[in-house]
C-alpha cells in the first residue's frame, strides 16, 4: 500500500485514513496486525509532520512469512532532516503504547535521514532506534535514552536490501525513490556479523541462529536474498547435508511455524554451527 506524502486537514486527514485501509486491503489480503500498522503510520505523521519521507515495513511480514510467536514487526521511518528531541520523546511514548499491542517479539525500528539512504552509507547512521531490548531503559529514563540512543547500524544495510526487495510503502515516497543499492560487500559484511557468534549463539537461540546460517549461505552461494524461513527450505534441498542436519533445520522449520520452543542438545547444534560457518568462509573466500 502506498500513501502520498502530503499534510491534510483533520478533515481531510479522516478521509485519507479511509482510502489508506481500502487500498493497504486491496493490495494485502487479511495483513496480521494492519490495524496496528495503520495506527503507527497515523501517529509517526502527527509527531513528524512535513519532515516525513515515509514508512517502510520490511521483515518477515513484508516477504509473507511472518509467525505471531517467533517474528517481530520490522519498520524503518525515513526522515528529510533532523529531529527535535521533544519529538523523539513523544514518538518513543507511542511505539512503547502500541508495542504492547505487537507480537510476543515485539516492534522494531528505526529513524533515518534520507541523505544517507541513497547513495547509501555504510555503516549507517541512525536518529533513533527501539526494540523491546531496549524497552525498560527508555521506561527508567527517557532523556537518557534519547539522548544516546543515536549512532550507527550495520544492520541497517540488511535492512535496505530486504527493503529493496520485499518492502512496503505504508506512507509516503516510493521505495526507488528513497533507498540506493545496498553494495554487496556491506550488504555481506552486515549478514555475515549476524551469525558470527553462531556457535556459542545456537544453543540459547536455536530457531533463529539456525535458520539465520541457512540465509546467509544462500546469499553467499547463490545470491538470494532470503527470509529465514525460505532461507531453511534453501538449504534442505541444496546442500546436500546428512540426515541429521536435514532433519535438524525440518524441525527448526517445523518449532518456527508453529511458534513452539526448541530444544538442542548442545554438541549437535554447536558442530552443525561450526559446519555451517565453514561453509560460510569457504564461500567467502571463493
């Protein structure tokens, strides 16, 4: 769905809020959480005005494969220029209201200017950033959080790309007019930091470590930009692996689609962790 970026009247305001479901209805059937979607869109154009570029869903959500119980809501809000801290707090005091309305894992996003969305740098810079991990220290002290929740991402280079292939104008500019080519080497250096720790991850995290390795393989292989999910699927029918590690990522599959706990025993997943990060290297390398 996409929505001009203009300033309306109230009452005009009422009227775009109504065609901006009709057509977010039409271009994405029965979208989990729309009402929520369109509430953070109402509000992040009230606190940001004229300054808003626009919202962009990214995310399991935006490539359909999205679960209540292991995925969050990924949303990057693009901004023309600076913004006011007095705004920052009041952006903050929504995203914390409606995070408690999101999946068990919660919202995540973050604020960026737009000079540096295209050309796009690397690492990149950020006016603010939430996920529920952050969640208390913005509770205990706002100010402090505001002021130092500001600084640069690597992450935000996967971000673009899932953007750049998969996005969803909630409001505003169009993603091609907005965000640059992410170049292959940040877009890798950024998904290739995500697994580094993958060994001593796995057993804490196993869905998403597991899941995560297989996408990055698939990138590093054959330049596939993926979601974990399709990421996981990638691997059981390209890689050839033994049965054990077949059957490892079909129930890692499997937890991740029914949104169960998992449970592996430790030297399991840290060898196929190890295996995979070779694999990773090798590709690297080649």
């Amino acid at each position: 769905m996409q929505h001009q970026g203009t300033t309306a009247t109230e009452t005009d305001s009422s009227a775009l809020s109504k065609e901006r479901n009709r057509k977010f209805t039409e271009r994405i059937m029965e979208m989990p959480y729309q009402t929520l979607l369109d509430e953070f869109v109402d509000f992040t154009r009230l606190i940001i005005g004229e300054n808003l570029t626009g919202i962009y869903l990214h995310g399991s959500l935006a490539m359909r494969c999205f679960h209540p119980h292991k995925s969050d809501i990924d949303l990057i809000v693009v901004v023309e220029a600076d913004i006011l801290d007095v705004q920052k707090i009041q952006f903050m005091e929504e995203v914390v209201r409606l995070n408690e309305q999101a999946p068990s894992k919660g919202l995540e996003l973050s604020i960026v200017k737009r000079e540096y969305c295209n050309p796009f740098v690397y690492p990149t810079p950020f006016e603010l950033h939430f996920s529920p991990a952050h969640l208390q220290w913005f509770q205990e002290s706002p100010e402090d959080y505001i002021l130092k929740m500001k600084g640069s991402d690597i992450d935000l280079a996967a971000h673009f790309s899932i953007i750049n292939h998969y996005g969803i104008v909630l409001y505003g500019e169009e993603i091609k007019d907005v965000f640059g080519e992410v170049p292959r080497e940040d877009y890798i250096d950024s998904i290739c930091a995500d697994v580094e720790n993958a060994k001593e991850d796995i057993a804490g995290n196993p869905v998403y470590v597991i899941l995560n390795l297989c996408r990055v393989l698939a990138y590093l292989a054959e330049g596939l930009c993926l979601s974990k999910e399709t990421g996981g699927k990638w691997a059981m029918q390209n890689l050839h692996m033994n049965t054990e590690d077949n059957l490892l990522i079909a129930n890692t599959l499997e937890c991740y689609a029914m949104g169960g706990d998992m449970t592996v025993e430790g030297k399991t997943a840290e060898t196929f962790a190890g295996e995979m990060l070779q694999k990773i290297s090798d590709c690297r390398k080649g």
